[in-house]
C-alpha cells in the first residue's frame, strides 16, 4: 500500500521594515508559529518567502512568487497571523483571485472559506453604491433630467465585443500560465530532460500540475511547449 504524500506547505512572512527583515525582529516568531503548524499537521515546507514592506505600499512582488510557488506545485500557502493581513484589502483581493489555498497558523478555520466571506462583504458593499446609483439615477429621471445613451445601437456593438473579450480573456489566462510554466520547463531542460516524456515525469516528481490541477503527460506537455512556441518563446521538445 503506498503512503499517502505529506501535505506540501509554501510560507509567506511579512515583516514592515528592512531592519526588521535584516534582524529577525517578527521574522523568528512568524518561522516558529508556521513549522510548528507544519508540525502538527504533519506537512512539510517546500518554499518560504519573505515579504519587507513598509506597510504603505500594496505592491507585494514576495506574495506573487509565494502565491505563484504554491499555484505550480499544488501546495497550500500559509502565514503565520491572519490579524494584519485579514485588515489589508489588496492581500485579501489578490489572495482571493490567485485560487491558491490558503491558511493562517494562528487561526486554521480562516482559510479560503474566511477569506471568500471577507470577499462577499466587500461584494455587499460594492452592490449597496450600485443600488444607491440606481435610486440617484431614478430621482433624476424623476425631476425630468434626460437619461439614456444617445449613441443609439452602440451597446449591441459593445455586447458583441464582450463575447469576443470573454474568449481572449481565457485565451489570456491559458498563455499566462504558460508563461508562469516557462522557466521551470527550462530548468528541467538544462537537467537534459527534454523529451515530452522525461518533461511530464519532472514536473509530476516536483509536485507541478497541469492547468486543471492534473498530472502530466506527454500530449499535456507538448500542448504546453506548443502555447510557449506562439508567444514567441525558444523552448522546444525533443
């Protein structure tokens, strides 16, 4: 019977200053609360990345490649306390649009599920301003002001192109991650595995999954390789 794998962990510390991040100061505590998380689920770090910020700043390139990490090798990323970050709308946002699970040391329950209800309150409050338009809309009609799009049949033209913007943008999401793919194909090339078959074996043995969350194959490879090949790339398959 063949053991079951060990849950595969990436880990996220934030720490807001550089002196902070030189010294340890924060970092230490935010390193023992994971592992000892891992600890006690039995699952094992496979990355860790550390985030120095200054707290005014959204921009969070560690997060990306944290995230990222996670997404390409089917792991669950993991901070060590939710209380901050819970507080800090672009990490929620971008959290909750990456599909990675996600989990706090400090408190197991606020995962993706926490995260998700966070998300629908902002979504509550995002449909209460459109209902105040749309009342701030019906009083104006209502004093006689003229509402309406003059440019007549030009919505139609627009609902037209949003069906050929729905098909782009999943053709968008398939080429980003290829390009997301891209340079872990090339380090497994420079390893001299460049058969469509020595490829899938690679990435399934380093946790890597397909765009569906499945393993790899050889045809899955070669349609991967093919996406890279009309974006320009040079990387090929023997």
């Amino acid at each position: 019977m063949t053991a079951k794998p060990s849950p595969k962990l990436v880990a996220y510390h934030r720490v807001s200053t550089t002196k902070q991040g030189n010294s340890g100061l924060g970092l230490e505590a935010q390193q023992a609360a994971i592992q000892a998380y891992a600890d006690r689920t039995g699952a094992c770090i496979i990355e860790s990345f550390t985030e120095i910020e200054s707290g005014k700043l959204n921009d969070r390139p560690q997060l990306s490649k944290a995230l990222h990490h996670a997404k390409v090798t089917g792991s669950v990323l993991v901070i060590a306390k939710l209380d901050r970050l819970s507080r800090n709308a672009a990490f929620l946002l971008t959290l909750q649009d990456s599909g990675v699970q996600f989990v706090a040391a400090d408190m197991p329950e606020a995962n993706n599920f926490t995260v998700g209800i966070m998300a629908l309150v902002a979504q509550q409050e995002r449909e209460a301003i459109s209902k105040r338009t749309k009342e701030a809309l019906q009083a104006a009609k209502a004093r006689g002001q003229k509402l309406g799009n003059p440019n007549g049949a030009a919505p139609l033209l627009r609902a037209a192109k949003g069906n050929r913007a729905g098909v782009e943008a999943a053709k968008a999401k398939a080429n980003e991650y290829a390009q997301e793919m891209r340079a872990v194909l090339a380090k497994f090339q420079a390893q001299e595995k460049t058969s469509l078959g020595a490829l899938a074996e690679a990435l399934n043995a380093g946790g890597y999954k397909t765009p569906r969350g499945g393993v790899w194959h050889k045809t899955s490879v070669k349609n991967l390789l093919a996406r890279l090949a009309t974006t320009e790339t040079l990387l090929t398959a023997t």
